[in-house]
C-alpha cells in the first residue's frame, strides 16, 4: 500500500488563531535597484526629449550668438558679446520690445478679466453648464494662424463690406482701414481681439477648476455672519482663495504675450509692418530673412529668454508665486 508524503504545510498543522498571514514577496524587480530601474524607465524617454530639444538648442544657441554665424549654423569666427550689442543698438529690435510692452499691458489683464468673468458666470449657471464651458473652451483648439486670416480678411479686412465695417455702416459711421496705418493705432483692436478669442476659454476653465475647490462652507459662515452675496463675498472669499490660480494666469498670460508671434506674423503682412513687429517676429526675419544671419538672431532670443525670466521672477516675487497661502 503506496504511503504520501505530507508536504511541511501539513506537517505543521493548521495555524494558530489570530497570527497573521504570511505575506509573499511580489516577483519581479525589487529593492531600491529595482526603483531606481523603474524610475528611469518612467522619465528616461521625457529627459531624452528635454536634452535633446531643449537644452541642446539653447547651448547651439549660446554658441551661435558668440560668433558671426551670417548664412552658416557652423561659424568659426569669435566676436563674444559683439551681436549683444549690436541688438540692444538696434532700433527695429528695441521697437519690438516697445511693441511687446504695450501688447502685454493690454492683453494680460483683459484676458485676466474675461476668463475670470466667464468662470463666474459658467459656475453660477443652473442648466446646460457643460455646453457652455464647451462652448467658451471650443476657440483653444483653433489654430492661431487660421484665426489670424479670419480676422484679417474677414471681420477686419478694411473694405467695405467686412463684417466689421458693415455693423458699423448700420450706424452711420464710415469704413475703417484697420490694418493700413499706425495712426491711429487700430491693428491693436484687431490683433487683441483675436488673442482674446483664442485663449480666454483655457484660462476659464483653470478658473473654473479654482471655484470648484472652494468650500461652501465659507460662504454659509459669511452669510451666517452677514455677509451679502455678490461684491463682498466676491472681495472677501472669492478672489482670495483665488490667489495661486491667479497668480499662475498671470505669470503665463505672461510669458505667453512675450512669445507672440502668429497674429502679428499673419495680421502684419508677414512681418512688413515694422510698426506692429513683436521680438519673436524681428528675430525670425533676422535668421531666416535674405541675411541668414543666425548669430545676431541667437543673440536676441537669449536676450529676450533672459527678459522673461527676469520679469516673471520679479512678478513671482512681487505677486508672492510659490508662498503658502497666508494664515
């Protein structure tokens, strides 16, 4: 009669009540080796991409604004700070800057204003909420450049029978060449009001997240306290516990109004109205223009990389991005 063996489970016997389960081990990688792996394997391919197309570009570019690179991205000759100082004394470029000055006084707190109304009103409504934050969302996903012919050569053509020109002939008024001539200053009207239209819906809906994590409970202790509802609570609850949101919109409405280019680009003719020209614009037609001149182009980018830094650092510090929000 064949005998079994019993296996060390059952030599054991049953385990005793109340001891905890043996925990297994899971396979596989394990250990801080293992970590480490994985780590690695998660942000290897993000460093690769940041390495190679961002830090890469910014020292080819470094070295480039050291030599006299006309027509050739492999110079040899060394001129040091001497493309730094021909773009600081040139007065196309320092224009530009002039230009990109005046582009962010108006169009960072008009945009600031209309996302935060629009965010407001969305999250007050009672019906149909999610169409209308489509609704105002749906321009982000425009390209800038068809936005910019829109309004170029649709609403703001200067002829006639442009859709701009027309509702103002409904009031008498005459036809506008909005894009003709600096005096007066009317291209501003027709470049904002397409930034506007193109990024007032993703600062909405940042916004829009911002409210939604404010605690009802503050505004039923401040109605309890007396509080009324619209301007005071607006004042005293609202738009304090907005501060990181707003702080964040405004650092990139920012940075993103030095980096204009698109609408000015397109609007412009291309860069041809040297009245209207932003940084980026006169840098690109100072590498790619009939010069080629990819050293003085380098020198300027860095210049102008430097200017936001510096600005958004003193705006972060002035502004008090990256404090805790006061007890």
């Amino acid at each position: 009669m064949a005998t079994t063996t019993p296996t060390p489970s059952a030599a054991k016997g049953p385990a005793p009540r109340g001891a905890a389960p043996v925990r297994r081990r899971p396979r596989g990688l394990g250990g801080s080796r293992g970590r480490a792996l994985n780590f690695w394997l998660f942000t290897g391919p993000f460093l690769i991409g940041l390495i190679v197309f961002v830090y890469v570009p910014i020292g080819w570019s470094l070295w480039l604004s050291l030599h006299n690179a006309q027509g050739t991205v492999t110079p040899t000759e060394f001129v040091g700070l001497g493309n730094y100082a021909d773009m600081l004394g040139d007065g196309d470029f320092v224009d530009s800057l002039v230009n990109f000055t005046i582009f962010a006084a108006i169009i960072v707190p008009i945009t600031y204003a209309l996302s935060l109304t629009l965010a407001l009103l969305v999250h007050r409504i009672r019906f149909m909420k999610a169409f209308f934050r489509s609704v105002f969302f749906l321009p982000t996903a425009c390209s800038f450049v068809v936005a910019s012919l829109v309004w170029k050569m649709s609403l703001f053509n200067g002829l006639r029978y442009g859709m701009m020109n027309t509702v103002l002939g409904w009031f008498g008024i005459d036809s506008i060449a909005w894009l003709a001539s600096p005096h007066p200053p009317w291209y501003w009207l027709v470049i904002c009001s397409a930034r506007l239209w193109l990024q007032c819906g993703f600062y909405m809906i940042l916004f829009l997240a911002a409210l939604q994590n404010i605690p009802r409970e503050l505004y039923e202790a401040a109605a309890v306290d007396g509080a009324k509802p619209g301007w005071q609570t607006f004042r005293h609850i609202t738009l304090p516990q907005l501060r990181a949101t707003s702080v964040a919109v405004v650092l990139l409405l920012l940075i993103a109004a030095y980096q204009a280019f698109d609408e000015f680009y397109n609007i412009l003719d291309e860069g041809r109205a040297t009245w209207g020209r932003p940084p980026l614009v006169d840098l690109y037609l100072q590498a790619l223009g009939a010069n080629q001149d990819y050293g003085h182009a380098s020198a300027g980018a860095l210049i102008l990389a430097l200017l936001i830094a510096l600005v958004t650092l003193v705006q972060g510090r002035f502004l008090g991005f990256g404090r805790g929000d006061e007890k």
